[in-house]
C-alpha cells in the first residue's frame, strides 16, 4: 500500500494530484456513506414522534439536511463521520426549540433503539451528547466493507423556512434571534443550509485549497501524541478547540 506523502514536502505544481490523489473520497466511499446517509434519513422521515410531556401534536421531520463537510463536499477521504440537522414540525420559533429540545432527543434515543434497519446495520454507542446544541450520536456500519460511521443528529428549527434566502435575511429572523437569549451557537444549525450553500456552490479549486488547510491543520496541529510534527509550534483554532496532540474530528472543523 502506498504511503501518503508529507504536504510540507510537496511541491505547488503536484498539489492538485495530492488533493485528488490522498484527499478526495472515492467513489465507492461516496456510495457506501450515501447509502448510510439514506438509511438514516429514510428512519427519520418514516417515524411519527409523539408521547413526550408536553408534546403533545405529532412531530413530523419537514426536511433532513446533510451538514458538514459531507454536505458542503469537501469532506476528506478518511472522514468517517456524518452530521444530519433535522427540522421538525414542533418548533414554531427559537423559544420552542428551547423548551423541547432535549425532549426531542429523548424521543430520537427511543425511536432509534427500536429502529431494525439501523440494528441491523450493527448500531453501538447511542448517546445525548453535551453540547452547542446537545445532539443524538451513534455509530453504524455500512453494508459492503463494514466500516464504522459516527452519525450525528441535531434537531432544528425551520427558520428560514420552505426555500433558503438567496439574498439578505428578512430583520424579523435577527429580532426573534435575539429575543430567544440563547447560549452562542445554539441556533447555528437552523441556519446550516445557509452555511453549507456558502461553500457548496464555490468552484473546485476552493474546495480543494480547503481541503488541504484541513488536511494540514490536523498534519502538523493534532498528529496524535505518538506523532508529533515538527513545524507544530503553537495551536490553531479552526471553529474547534482541542488538546495539543489529540485528534480533532472532522465535522469540529468550520468547514
């Protein structure tokens, strides 16, 4: 097998191949997390959430969006993970989502511990995680080469509503925003397609200079403690805060 080349050593003129060549995702990756992505989604949309105190109406998922790297496609080839922001019926505004959000967790947690296409699938390590907002985490894996893949999933309020604005956001979404006195960052998945059309849409080559800042950053910031680097003189933060020499997780990266 070959062995991946150092960036550091990597002339401007061979950097594209190395993007495509060590950075870049296979096809049979893409087909292989799709089709986790599909199973995960199709769960969502099939199951009705209702009993929770306080809950009352029945929950319906409105949209599932793809996140991340993963959503914005500059996800890189040993990214084993997948984040899902998911819209629901129940949250009328950011008080709401407040009011019901671990509510909803909790209904996921039972939900997916009942689902047989995700048992089947080898479900493990289900969990609320703490966080800016709490999310539903598992691990699955998938079908043709088993390998493991770290779902994230994060209930949201549907701000923006049926189409993503194109242009500036009407004043009244700022006003309920701030009205809501939220922790920073506990809204930010509501407005997810925005960041993920941000990047989404922007030419190839972008993408690519994005991929190896990550690629690097991880390289020379969080090689593991077995693997220091030696450029590695002072601690970066890109949307994540981590220890020195610990692996940071692809989906803490800004983008």
């Amino acid at each position: 097998m070959a062995v991946m080349p150092e960036l550091f050593e990597t002339p401007a003129s061979r950097l594209n191949s190395f993007v495509s060549q060590w950075l870049q995702p296979c096809r049979a990756w893409k087909e292989e997390v799709q089709e986790v992505v599909r199973t995960v989604e199709q769960f969502l949309r099939q199951e009705h959430f209702q009993g929770e105190r306080g809950l009352d109406q029945e929950v319906r998922v409105l949209k599932v969006v793809k996140v991340g790297s993963l959503g914005n496609g500059t996800v890189l080839r040993s990214t084993k993970e997948v984040e899902l922001v998911v819209f629901l019926s129940c949250f009328h505004s950011f008080q709401e989502e407040i009011k019901y959000h671990r509510d909803i967790l909790r209904l996921l947690w039972r939900k997916v511990l009942c689902c047989q296409d995700l048992l089947a699938l080898g479900l493990i390590d289900l969990r609320v995680a703490q966080g800016v907002p709490d999310t539903l985490v598992f691990t699955i894996h998938t079908k043709g080469t088993m390998e493991p893949i770290t779902v994230t999933i994060v209930p949201a309020y549907r701000v923006l509503g049926p189409s993503v604005p194109t242009s500036q956001l009407p004043a009244l979404i700022y006003v309920s925003l701030i009205k809501a006195c939220g922790d920073p960052g506990n809204f930010s998945p509501s407005f997810s397609e925005l960041q993920k059309n941000f990047v989404k849409y922007r030419p190839t080559k972008l993408k690519s200079l994005l991929r190896l800042v990550k690629h690097w950053y991880q390289q020379a910031y969080h090689p593991g403690s077995s693997r220091p680097h030696p450029q590695c003189g002072g601690r970066v933060q890109m949307g994540h805060r981590c220890s020195e020499g610990q692996p940071v997780p692809e989906k803490g990266l800004l983008l």
